[in-house]
C-alpha cells in the first residue's frame, strides 16, 4: 500500500528530471519572430542535376549546399523544371559521370525513398520532382529551395543563357537575330509570366564569356536586366577574359560606363554562382560546388524577400572572402567596407569605378583609360573610401591573401565583390 502511495510521487520526480533534460519547446515550436533583424544568407543561384546535365540527385545536391551552411538554392536545369514523373536509367547516369550516384543516394535517404524499376542494363530510377523531395531537406529559417531554370538559347550562332529564379511555369527560350534581342525577348517572357502569376521572380544574364557569346556593350544594351554573373565558378567560362578580350569583372565596368552616360539607365550588379554540374570525384577542372555564391541582406528568408533584397542591391557576391558590413553614406558618398577575416589571411580592398572629367557631357561615353579604373588600394579589415567630383560610381573588390579553395582558374584568390553604389547621386 505505501508503494502505490509513493509511485505518483516518484513518477513526478522524474518527470521533472526529463523536462530539465528536454525542454517543452523544440526548435519546431518556435515561433516566427514579429520584427526580426536584417541579417546575411548565404545561396547559390545556379545548380544543374540528373533533370538536365548535372550527374546527381537533386536531393541529394541539396543535401550538399544544406549542410555546408547555405540558406538557400536555385535549382536551375536547362530548359526543364523538376516537375512531374521522370525515370532515368542508371546506365545514362553512370555514363554521365555518377557511376556512385545510386549507392550514395540510397544510403543517404534509404531504399524505401529510392525509387527503381527494371533490372540489368534497363534498371531506371525515379527522379523526384521539387515538391516532392523538398520537404526531406528544407528547414524553416535555415535553409530553402527555390524553383529555377536554366534559360538557355542562341542568337547568331552563340549561346545566350539565363538564369530566371522562382519561377513557376518553364519559360521557352525566346530566340532573336541578336544577342541583345534574344535577352530582351527572354526577360519579357519572365517579366509576364511574373505579372500574369502576382509572383516575384528574377532573370540573371550568366557567364557572358562562355563561348565569348556577349560582349559588354550588348550587356549594357539590354537596360531592363539588372544582373549577371560576375564569377561563375565552371572552369570554362573564360572569367580572365584573353589577349584582346576583357575579363568578365572589367565587363561589368565596361556596361556600367555606358548605362549611366550614353543610355542613361540603371547599372548591373554583379552575382557569384557555381554553376555546379559535377558532385561525385571533386577534380577541379570540373563545374564543382562550392566556389562562388551570393550573401543576401534581408528579414526573412524567402523567395520573394531575397529577391526584394537582391532588387535594392543589398548583396554581395563572393568566391571566399565574407563580409561583416557593407555601407554607403549618400551625404558623404562613402563606401565602407568592414571584412569578417579568417585566421591566417590579410585583405587588400581596391575602389574601383569609371571617371569622367567634370565639364564633360553627361551622356557621352567616358574614355576608354578612365573605365573600370582603381580608385584607391586599402589593406586591412576596414576600408573606406569617399568619391570625388566626375566619378560615376564607386564598387570594392576585396581580394584575400590566400588561395581559393576550390579555384576554377590558376592561381586564383578569395575575393568579394560590393556593388556599384553612388550613382543615385548624379
């Protein structure tokens, strides 16, 4: 009798012993701050898999950016959304390159969520589509995927790819007699089904030099797109440019010259993206993951707030070096930079920008010397720099005394890049 009279008690003891051990809210119980603070995300914008020329899982790529400490993907196929019922035959995989791909995939999510049919040589396995499989990787507040495509098409003989963000619907390529018709006619594509579907979505021009496909100034022409890729990480895109044709990143200074003088638009910003095709052997002369991504400024992680953040120019792109704090003071018109170092690295910070002389018209074309030029050179975790009379605009380029670790060109650094800010006040 007194060890029943005893046992409520005892249940109670321990009871509390395993309430101090788990508390009664899990991180799934949190709840959604009302007014949180802005903060840094780390994406990649540009991924391929099994549904077009990449030789992975998708599941499983995401498995890869979710656990090194991304916030959010694009996938982005050719062509193609992950949508609906698609089987692939293991041999046409393991041709392509992931002869492991299926071992690994059903070791990391078990057989009873690999999907197979067939036997020998006819063994096909079911690629799952986004919304589907994206419910085993994302994570409230940590990490989320974004429905993308590769938008890829030609225009005199050349490939003119684009990258366009949640999207909804596969957006056809477009085409046009010209580089600069076919952009136009692919971001009027995005920008419709945008307004048809109350949906934020975002175009990005890719790796203008591959197939050395679109030149500066048909970048600029094309003054309805705001970004492009000023580091794409697949070894053969051409990033340095050659002998008689400029980097990607002069590029960007080349377009930017000539919108805010002779068409008096908007500048580019400048995105950092893997362009990841590759995942199982790690070589770097293959499109690996992991070598350049964007740092995004925002509340919320959500589509439709990275994209509002992207749209107000508050980013960075990045292929290593991290920043703490980017600002610019309009009164002043200075650009502060404040780096996050890692142990064992030093910085160097170049402002860069295009110069015009003061009495000269506004909407000519600067000289061809003063585009693209650096302003100051600054070393340290803090750089600073205050434009003068007749500079249109002012960017950072922070370069890292160490090498990039996964590099996808010789002799290659960690660097960032802020973007183009102090043109508002012309």
């Amino acid at each position: 009798m007194r060890h029943c009279d005893c046992l409520p008690l005892r249940r109670f003891f321990v009871a509390c012993i395993l309430l101090s051990c788990f508390p009664l809210t899990s991180r799934a119980d949190d709840p959604v701050p009302t007014e949180p603070t802005r903060r840094w995300w780390k994406g990649n914008m540009h991924t391929h898999s099994l549904w077009s020329d990449g030789d992975d899982f998708p599941e499983m790529i995401a498995e890869w950016y979710r656990t090194e400490n991304y916030n959010f993907l694009v996938l982005s196929d050719h062509n193609v959304l992950g949508l609906g019922q698609r089987w692939m035959k293991q041999t046409a995989i393991a041709k392509r390159g992931g002869q492991a791909a299926l071992a690994k995939y059903k070791a990391r999510f078990g057989g009873s969520w690999v999907e197979t049919r067939g036997e020998g040589d006819d063994l096909e396995i079911r690629l799952k589509p986004l919304d589907e499989f994206r419910y085993l990787v994302e994570d409230r507040g940590q990490f989320i995927l974004i429905p993308g495509e590769e938008v890829s098409d030609r225009a005199a003989g050349k490939p003119i790819h684009m990258n366009v963000s949640n999207v909804a619907e596969v957006i056809k390529p477009m085409g046009g007699a010209t580089p600069v018709e076919a952009m136009s006619n692919n971001l009027r594509a995005v920008e419709e089904q945008a307004k048809r579907l109350g949906r934020e979505m975002l175009m990005h021009l890719n790796h203008p030099n591959f197939g050395w496909a679109i030149t500066a100034e048909e970048m600029a022409q094309v003054t309805s797109e705001q970004f492009f890729e000023v580091y794409n990480g697949h070894p053969g895109v051409n990033q340095l440019g050659d002998a008689t044709r400029p980097s990607i990143e002069h590029m960007w200074d080349i377009a930017n010259a000539m919108r805010l003088t002779v068409l008096e638009a908007t500048p580019l910003l400048g995105l950092a993206t893997d362009d990841s095709h590759d995942y199982h052997d790690g070589m770097l002369s293959r499109s690996i993951t992991g070598r350049g991504w964007v740092m995004v400024r925002s509340e919320y992680l959500t589509p439709e707030h990275l994209i509002q953040a992207l749209r107000r120019g508050d980013f960075y792109a990045s292929s290593g070096v991290s920043l703490e704090e980017v600002t610019f003071d309009s009164e002043s018109r200075t650009l502060t930079v404040k780096i996050d170092p890692e142990a064992g690295e030093t910085y160097t910070t170049q402002f860069i920008g295009t110069r015009i002389a003061p009495d000269a018209d506004k909407t000519a074309m600067p000289a061809t010397e003063q585009i693209g030029i650096e302003f100051a050179k600054q070393e340290g975790n803090v750089a600073t720099y205050t434009m003068q009379p007749g500079e249109l605009y002012v960017r950072a380029t922070v370069t890292s005394s160490k090498g990039a670790d996964r590099p996808s060109f010789k002799d290659q650094k960690k660097q960032a890049w802020t973007q183009p800010v102090g043109y508002e006040t012309r």
